[in-house]
C-alpha cells in the first residue's frame, strides 16, 4: 500500500468544504427521525446526493418506512471497496433543532450520528471532485433501525445478507480517543425463581417449603463468585469475563414468603466466539440451583453482542492510520470499543473489518448534544484519506 504524498494530503484538507459540509449536516438534523421513523430524513439525504449529481439507489433492507440511501462511486479502476455507513436514526427524546453557536454544532443527532454523515457524504464529493482514489469505491449506505430498544439493525443485517457491503467499513459513531480493535461480549439475563403454592405468613409456613429470597441470593453469590473465576479470562485492551447483578426483586411485605424473585444482570466475556457456550454454562449454574433448592427457575438471556478482535494487519488498520497520521501527526492509539454498535454487527455477522471512528463529540443520548465543527471537518478529511489508502491498495 502506497503512503499518501504531501500533495494528496493537500489536496483533500484544501478541497473539503466546512460550509457545504454544515449545510447538509444542518439540513439533516432538521428533519426529526426517531428510530423507525427516519424516513423523512432519509428522503432528504437521497435528494441532497442527488442533487450533488450521485446515483442514489433506496433499497428497502427489511423497512418499507425508511428505505436505506445507498451510493456506489466508482473511481472506474480496479481495487478495493470502502463502505461508509451510518445510521439516520435518533434515540426517542425531545426534538432539538440544528444550531451553530461558537464552533459549535448542537441539535438532535448532532453527535449521534448525523454530523458524522455529514461529514461522509462531503468526503464522498470530495473524492469525486479531485479525482483521488487510485482504483475501487467507495459505498455510503444510511439507514434507520439502530437505536435500541426501538430498533433491532434489521437494516444493517439486510446489507450483509443482501451483499450492499464493501471490504471494509468505516462508521462515524462518536469515538474519537482511540482505534477500537476489541470488544466484550454481552448478554442480558432476567432470572425468574418460583416456588409451588400461594403467598404465605412466615410463621404458618408448611414444613419444607421453598424460599425462593434465599434461592435468589445464593444465585447472586454464585454469580459474583463465578464473577472472581472469570477475572483471569483476559484479552489484550478490553479487560475480562464479568458478571454482574444491578437488580434483585422479591416480597411484599417483612413476614410473608413470597413465590416470585427476579435477579437481572449482564455477561460479558472477551473471546470471539463463545457466546453460545457461555450462555449453556448460566443455564447449568441456574439449573443445578433450581434441583438443591427445589424451586423453578426460568431465565430470558438475550444476546446483544458477540465479542470480536479487529486483525491489525488488515490494509483498513493501515490505511486509516495512515489517514489519521496525515491528518494530527500520529497515529491513534489502540483501545477497545465501549459500546456494541454496528461496526461490532459488520465484524462479527458479517465477517468485514470496520472501524469505528468520529467525531470527539459529546451528549450522546442526552437533550445536550455538541459537535464541534472543526472536528466534523477533521473527520471528513480522515475518511477521505483513509478511502484513497484503502480503495487503491
Ligand atoms: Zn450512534
């Protein structure tokens, strides 16, 4: 892979456009898209890169509502694919129209993750205009369906099932601090022990009656010892196995034996792979249990997240670095991703490597969100680069 010259990196950082960029990054804010109702934003994205003279296909990807928006620019040459992608969505909290005050760029998917489309799609204009990529594409896809609980990224699954995906996949979630090459695992459990029989005073209690408020804590401790046992379980940058427990529920009153305890926590674990296996071992733990105890023990366990390890010597890893190089004068240090997002879905469904990297913007989730514009521009020189590393390698 060919290193960027002085005059590409130049060329890209003189050829991207703030103000065109905050236009259509404004113009996407404007239009409020709570997950599975990103239409409408969805629509205005297609006509802004239409009316940028880009071939916009709406492949419906499993959501009549909000077809997706995808583009597929062509440097006309051999090479690789590299697809940017993200989501049009928002979590559902109260609409906040776009405003830039100061540098800074606030409103509804701000930070999560319209700016980064922005940013995207002037990268994408960019390339086309100066002519830059060696060979290869570059495919924008942009879509509904990620927020959870709301969305369950049926759209996303849709392209790698559909093959609307490129070689490798950059996503402009907010994670600016560190090139996230590992991430844990992580299921969600709800615990439910019954025992037969009604509510009953503690005092007219039948001989041998099940507890299931002990059952329930001798689960917690089980857990939390199994918890000490997985700390030796490690990967490089994400930590080790964990349980833990944020809610235990029984009872209605001090001297009533219930029938219900409900214990709810996560698992997470750190090798690629063993998300089944780990979810048989609860279900062993919790049903040995449920026989000492002579209770009934049901489990919801649902998993959100397989873990996954980034291989460094994929030409992305290199040809992002590079990027960033160019760009701030170092590379960027490893780390792990804190959070499951669609990168994480691309690596461990679809078997694409994908970086995960935006803006340092701040507010996620929150009525508060706050993009400075320098770091939209920043970005969209990253992506720009790392797309003529890429694609041309
Ligand atoms: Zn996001």
């Amino acid at each position: 892979m060919a290193t960027l010259s002085s005059a590409t990196i130049q060329t890209i950082q003189r050829a991207i456009n703030q103000q065109r960029l905050m236009e259509t990054a404004i113009a996407l804010v404007g239009v409020p898209s709570p997950t599975c109702s990103a239409g409408a934003v969805a629509d205005r994205l297609a006509a802004i890169l239409t009316d940028d003279g880009f071939t916009v296909e709406r492949p419906v990807a499993d959501w009549p509502e909000a077809p997706a928006v995808v583009v597929r620019f062509q440097s006309g040459k051999p090479g690789r694919t590299l697809q940017f992608d993200g989501h049009l969505d928002t979590v559902h909290l109260p609409f906040v129209p776009p405003r830039v005050e100061d540098g800074i760029f606030y409103g509804s998917g701000a930070s999560d993750m319209k700016g980064g489309i922005a940013a995207f799609v002037e990268a994408l204009r960019v390339l086309r205009e100066t002519d830059s990529l060696p060979g290869g594409g570059s495919l924008l896809t942009a879509h509904d369906h990620h927020e959870g609980p709301w969305g369950d990224r049926r759209q996303v699954y849709a392209f790698m099932r559909d093959g609307i995906v490129g070689d490798a996949v950059l996503l402009p979630e907010y994670l600016a601090d560190r090139l996230p090459v590992a991430g844990r695992g992580m299921a969600i459990f709800e615990v439910r022990i019954t025992r037969d029989g009604e509510p009953v005073h503690e005092v007219l209690r039948p001989a041998g009656i099940a507890d299931v408020v002990k059952t329930g804590t001798t689960l917690v401790n089980r857990l939390y010892e199994l918890g000490e046992q997985l700390k030796s379980v490690t990967a490089p940058y994400v930590g080790s196995d964990s349980t833990f427990v944020g809610r235990i529920q029984a009872g209605e009153i001090y001297n009533q034996s219930p029938t219900l305890c409900t214990v709810n926590g996560t698992r997470r674990w750190v090798t690629p792979g063993q998300g089944k296996a780990i979810q048989a071992e609860f279900e062993q733990v919790v049903q040995a249990l449920a026989r000492e105890t002579n209770t009934q023990i049901s489990v919801d366990y649902h998993i959100q997240g397989e873990a996954w390890q980034l291989d460094q010597t994929q030409p992305i890893v290199t040809a992002f670095q590079d990027a960033y190089s160019a760009i701030t004068g170092a590379p960027l240090a490893l780390g792990a991703k804190p959070f499951v997002d669609d990168g994480s879905s691309y690596i461990t469904t679809g078997g694409i490597p994908a970086i995960t990297h935006g803006p340092d913007a701040k507010g996620a989730h929150t009525l508060n969100e706050a993009v400075p514009v320098a770091e939209l521009v920043r970005v969209a020189q990253v992506y720009a680069l790392t797309a003529i590393g890429f694609c041309g390698g």
